[in-house]
C-alpha cells in the first residue's frame, strides 16, 4: 500500500469522542458501563491504527468499528471463571476445579455467607472464640484425633506444620518419599521453606527402621512420612509403617507426621475400589500430626486439615504463618457441612459427588451411556460414527495412583470434520464441554458428566453439526 494511502486512512480514523456518541445511540451499548465502552473503543481505534501502518487496513467506517467494539465489550462483560461440563472421566480433575461440592456444603456457604456469624465468637461465654471450632469436633469425631484444625490447603497444612515442629532442625525422610505432586509442590522444596533440614535415609525402593534409628542426632526434630499420592513403588521394596516409626519417635521423644496427601475417612475397599489409607488409621497407629486435603477423596472444599495430637494442634494453632494460612469463613462453612454427612456413611457416599462418581459401578456408566448415545445419534448424520466402547476412568488428583475404574463411554468420529476439529468445538462452545480423544475418537465418559448435562452435550454437538 503507498505510504499516501495510509495516510489517507489514518487521517479517517473516527475520534474516541465521536465513537462514543455514536455508540450512545446504539441499543449494543445500553447495558455496557462507560469505561469498559471507551476502553474498548480505544482498544479498537488502536489496533485499526497498527493494522493500518502495518498495510493490512484497506477500509472501514463507523459501523465496521462499532461492530468490533461490540464484540469486544461483549467479551469483556462475559465472566471469566465459568462452569463447564466435565466428559473426561477424571474424577479430581486439578484444572477443571477438583471436587464438586455437595449441595449441603452450597447451602452452607449461602448461609454463613449473607448473614454474621459466630465464626470467632463463642456464643456461650460471649468471648472471642476460635474458627476452627466448626469442624474439630467433628474432624476429632470422624478421625479419633484429640485435636484439629484446617488451613487454606494442604500444602498450607504441610508447611505449617513442619515450620511448628521441626523448624532448624532435621527432619528424617524415607528417599522413596521425597515426592513431587504437581503444581510445583515438592517435599524437599517445602522442607526448604519450612527452615526445615531435610536428611534422606534409606533408598529409593527400600527403606528399613534402623535407616530411621541410625540418622538421629541431637538435631533431629521430627519423622516425616508421605504418602506416595500420585504413584508406586512396586517389586523389590520394603518401607516402615507409621506404627513403627511412631513408636521409633516415642523411645526418642521425636514427634512424627504424616502428609496423606488425600485421607479418606470412609473405608474404599468397601465399595470394590484399593483401599486408600484413611486418616482414622494413622491417628491410631500413633501420629502426632496428620495432614490431608479437603478438595481430594474428602470431596470438600479447597482446605488443609491437620489432625492430631492435642499438644501438636496447640503449637500450630499459636504459629503466628497460620494466620497467614487461615481458612476463610465460605470454605469452613462448606467443609462443616461435608463433615456432617460423614457421621453416616451411605449418605455421604450417596450425597458427596466425588464420592458418588468414584463408586459409580460399571453397569451404571453403561447405563449412562446408553442414554447420551441415544441424544447424540438424534443429532448426528448416518454417516457420523457413534459407538459404545468399554475404556477406564482415572481418579485423578493423586489419589488411587495405579487404578483405572471400568467405565462404558460413547465414541463419537464425525464424517464432515476431524477428531481435533470437533474436540476444539466443543470446548469452544458455552458452556465448554471439556473430553478427551483415544484412539483418534472423540471419548464422552458418562462417569464424570453431571444429571442433566447429556443434553447439554447432543445440542451443543448439534450446534456445531450444523454450521459444518
Ligand atoms: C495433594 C497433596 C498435597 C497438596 O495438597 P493441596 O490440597 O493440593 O494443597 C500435599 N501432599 C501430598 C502427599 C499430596 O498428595
């Protein structure tokens, strides 16, 4: 483009006053609040002016610009954390938010929420009281604990508790259990910035009591074991029970911790899945502290829960991080009210949807499947490929590290469009709809698609079908 052309349009561009009257006059608008217009007009004006020197602008008018601007406002106004719906199969899915919330625990945060509270207040005595009141009686209830409270996450709970109890000093390690999660959260990093001093004993695949006995020193501070969430060591292994080492930890008057990562407080075996290790069993077996996720095999909110022995709790409670950790008064409110279903077993399972989707059977995902092959073939063409193929749900979130969970899905391979193309589609669509491609087909897992949203999913497909 000669450089008179470009200066012809540069001169033409309209004014961000002019713009705005012109929008003022334009329903498009009514609604949209006067800063984000005249962000959004300069916003536009300003890439016209780039797209102009850059020679690729050949024209436009005031329409062609509101058009842009509408579009533009229309994006800022849409929120940005929005729900969508989870086809993917993986139960503690980290990027899609973890667990669902029970509707008890959604009732609870309305209202504690739109109301005061006593949430550090004791109504008995009229002074102040602690947060953590809510649920300890109930965490202690549920777990065998003398003592509990909850932080901001687990690895708030992790950090805090070793920075209580093992700050400058050594804290003893199994090297088969300096884990990485996820997310960047690694044991010996934590162990770091806890002022904590790491010494690994044992090996990678064995571990023995005496590796434990032998490394305490005068500066040992506390035994750490963790859970080894996200994987196993399997063949040629040995490690040392929390029993064990709890008793090692008494003859020395070395305290001992446990990070489970997911604790569970029902018994998984139960319902035909591995057992995971549940925190009422490390209470017993003797530990001073044991720290677990809200958000995991619990099903509640995002928290840290740290349970044990009075005389622990009492220290970290009085750390002065813990107020920096401190779990807000919405997520209390969720967790008391996921807590209380634990008192009976068959209403958690049956109400918690973590715990509902982990022990869905394999006859009810076909039953499922059934159903949202049915709506999807309604909307496809003869020629698109709908098949029921039997693959495996994950977990996920770092509990049950090798289980697989049978599940029956629906595999959808379009005629008119790739595989990728409609993966793209559907999670471009409002809501998302987030799944996962095996085999080059498109997977919906029915075990982790909510009631009611196998509609969502055939008129979204349906919508995209039909602008092929
Ligand atoms: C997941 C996990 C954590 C971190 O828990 P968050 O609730 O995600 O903060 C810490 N330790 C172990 C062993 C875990 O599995």
């Amino acid at each position: 483009m000669p450089q008179t052309d470009k200066h012809q349009l540069l001169k033409h561009l309209p004014g961000v006053d002019h713009m705005l009257e012109k929008a003022r006059q334009d329903n498009r608008f009514a609604a949209v609040p006067r800063q984000v217009l005249t962000g959004a007009i300069r916003t536009v004006l300003d890439d016209l002016r780039q797209a102009i020197l850059a020679g690729r602008e050949t024209g436009f008018d005031d329409t062609a610009v509101l058009l842009k601007t509408a579009a533009l406002c229309r994006r800022k106004l849409a929120p940005n954390l929005v729900p969508l719906v989870n086809a993917t199969g993986v139960v503690l899915h980290t990027n899609l938010g973890r667990a669902l919330l029970c509707s008890d625990a959604l009732a609870n945060i309305q209202t504690i929420a739109s109301a005061y509270s006593n949430l550090e207040l004791n109504l008995s005595t009229g002074k102040r009281g602690l947060r953590y009141t809510a649920v300890e009686e109930l965490i202690c209830e549920l777990t065998g604990a003398q003592a509990a409270m909850a932080v901001n996450n687990n690895a708030g709970a992790v950090l805090l508790a070793l920075n209580t109890l093992a700050e400058n000093t050594e804290v003893v390690v199994s090297r088969g259990e300096l884990v990485e999660i996820g997310g960047s959260f690694r044991v010996p990093d934590v162990m770091v910035k806890s002022g904590c001093r790491l010494k690994e004993v044992g090996t990678t695949n064995r571990t023995h009591l005496k590796d434990y006995k032998n490394a305490v020193t005068d500066s040992t501070g506390l035994f750490l074991k963790v859970h080894a969430s996200n994987y196993r060591i399997e063949g040629f292994t040995a490690s040392v029970s929390l029993r064990e080492l709890a008793y090692l930890g008494k003859t020395h008057q070395i305290p001992v911790m446990e990070d489970l990562g997911s604790g569970t407080l029902v018994d998984f075996s139960a319902y035909g899945l591995p057992a995971e290790p549940l925190v009422s069993d490390s209470v017993a077996a003797g530990a001073d502290v044991v720290t677990f996720s809200g958000d995991k095999l619990l099903g509640g909110p995002q928290a840290g829960i740290i349970a044990g022995k009075k005389q622990a709790i009492d220290r970290i409670r009085a750390n002065p991080l813990t107020r920096a950790l401190r779990i807000d008064k919405l997520t209390l409110a969720a967790l008391e009210a996921t807590l209380r279903l634990y008192r009976d077993e068959r209403q958690a399972v049956g109400e918690i949807p973590t715990l509902r989707m982990l022990t869905m059977s394999f006859e009810d995902t076909c039953k499922q499947a059934a159903v949202l092959e049915k709506l999807i073939q309604n909307v496809c063409t003869p020629r698109d490929t709908i098949e029921l193929v039997d693959l495996e749900s994950r977990p996920g979130g770092g509990s049950f590290p090798a289980l697989t969970l049978p599940t029956r899905c629906v595999a959808i391979v379009p005629a008119r469009m790739s595989v990728a193309a409609l993966e793209r589609s559907m999670r471009l669509s409002a809501p998302a709809i987030i799944a996962r491609i095996e085999n080059n087909r498109y997977i919906l897992d029915p075990r982790t698609i909510q009631p009611g949203q196998e509609t969502i999913i055939s008129s979204t497909l349906e919508t995209i079908l039909a602008t092929l």
